[in-house]
C-alpha cells in the first residue's frame, strides 16, 4: 500500500494543566512544545487534559491516530503496587486520563511515544513499577536554570537505535527525579537507552518487543535547546507510524 506523504494523523497529547501550576505562562510555553514537535513532522496534536469531559475524551480516542504521552508529575505508587516511598507531586486524575488513553491506544493498535513521564506511565501501565527516587538526575526546572544533561547508551538492534543511528552514545537532558531500572522493567517492554546513577544503570529508553511502536525516552526531547537534533527523526518515525496506522486501522467513527 502507498502511504499518502501528505495526510495528517490525529495526534492525541495528554498534558498537565498549565493553569493549576504555579507559574502558568511557564507552564502554557511547556505545554505547547509537545504539539510543536508533533506538528513540525505533519501531524495534528488534539490536546486534553483531565478538564475533558467523558464525551470530549471518547472523541479524541476515537479520532486518534497515535497518543504522545507528555512529562509531568508522579505517577501514584498505588498504580504498581506500592506505598508511597519517594513519590512527590501525584495526581490521580491524571493517571486515569492516561490510563483510559493508553487502553484506547492498544485497542486500536495506536503508536504510542512517552516522554519523561511519558516513559515511566508506558511502564506502569503495562505492568513494571518505578523507582520512587533517585539523586542526580532532576536538575533545574525547565525555564528556571541550564538543563542536566548526561549520557545515554543505545542498545544496538533496537527500534531506538536505528532511529537514532550511528549514534551509539548520545547526550540528553534530564528532568526526572524517578526511573525504571532492569528489575522494574515491565513484560513485553525492552529497555533501549541506558544510563548510570547511584542506584545503578537505570532504563532511559524502551520500547515495545512484539514490533508496534510503542517508544519511551527519560529525557524531554520536545526541549530542542537542550536536545541533539537526531532526536528529530524520533518524532518524524512516530508521526510516520501514526500515519500509516491511520490508513492500514482507519478509525473509529464517532457518530455526531
């Protein structure tokens, strides 16, 4: 089947709601470079919040084509069977919305890319559990200070590194007080990306093992002053899939 260069996919993007941070217009720019990274490869961003509405929420999945899965707050531990140990800002709601989001996304065989926290919900919500804490990784908030960066090492034969290729080393930013390690790592999810810390080597990328694309990358390559441009091409392979999904899965209608 020839794909069509020109169609633009659905793109469904969860995200925190700018208004309730403390620093909104910070938080509004945030937001919009999600839909600003999607929308440079061809695609359309429908963006939603937990302020959606249920009928607001069955559209979007419905008309969805892929589902980009953004940073923000932790997860609850209660979601991979723990207390909380570590665990800072949560909110459930936005669990549920992801969680509902996620499920609709599988149902209808969707792309999925996760970032930041993006990653640890694709883990979570597929059956893996978190490292509540761990030192050394957060760094300045985004707008507030020079981004933490360290390295990641590809995992060679993965999805990941091909998009990335050659690189087999490279420099990311990172904004995360909370990781995935080997043990936590969920069924069906191989881990991509490594990077050290002093709890050990932690999973800074994974990806689905059955050959849909399902992606999570620790860092936040939405933030491109802070980001090396390969990352580009992860966004254009995940609006490319979203694109071909939406014509080999056409979606579901949504009568009016």
């Amino acid at each position: 089947m020839t794909l069509d260069p020109t169609a633009q996919p659905r793109i469904v993007v969860t995200m925190a709601v700018a208004a309730w941070h403390d620093k909104p217009a910070l938080a509004e720019q945030r937001n919009a470079l999600y839909g600003a990274a999607i929308e440079r490869h061809g695609a359309i961003p429908t963006l939603l919040d937990v302020r959606a509405t249920d009928e607001e929420r069955r559209v979007a999945f419905a008309s969805m084509d892929g589902l980009l899965l953004s940073g923000g707050v932790d997860i609850h531990p209660a979601r991979y069977g723990q207390t909380t140990s570590g665990a800072k800002e949560i909110s459930r709601q936005r669990d549920e919305l992801e969680a509902a989001a996620w499920d609709a996304a599988a149902a209808g065989g969707r792309p999925v890319l996760g970032l930041c926290r993006g990653l640890q919900a694709i883990n979570v919500f597929s059956g893996g559990s978190l490292l509540q804490h761990v030192d050394g990784h957060a760094g300045p908030s985004w707008g507030e200070g020079t981004a933490h960066r360290h390295p990641v090492r590809l995992e060679a034969g993965t999805r990941l590194a091909a998009v990335l290729a050659p690189a087999d080393t490279i420099e990311v930013n990172s904004y995360h007080h909370q990781a995935v390690r080997p043990e936590d790592l969920a069924p069906g999810l191989v881990a991509n990306a490594w990077a050290d810390s002093v709890a050990g080597p932690l999973v800074e990328g994974l990806e689905s093992d059955d050959g849909r694309f399902v992606i999570g990358v620790q860092c936040h390559p939405e933030r491109t002053e802070s980001t090396p441009p390969a990352f580009e091409e992860l966004f254009a392979a995940f609006v490319e899939a979203a694109r071909e999904t939406a014509r080999t899965a056409p979606r579901v209608p949504v009568p009016g």
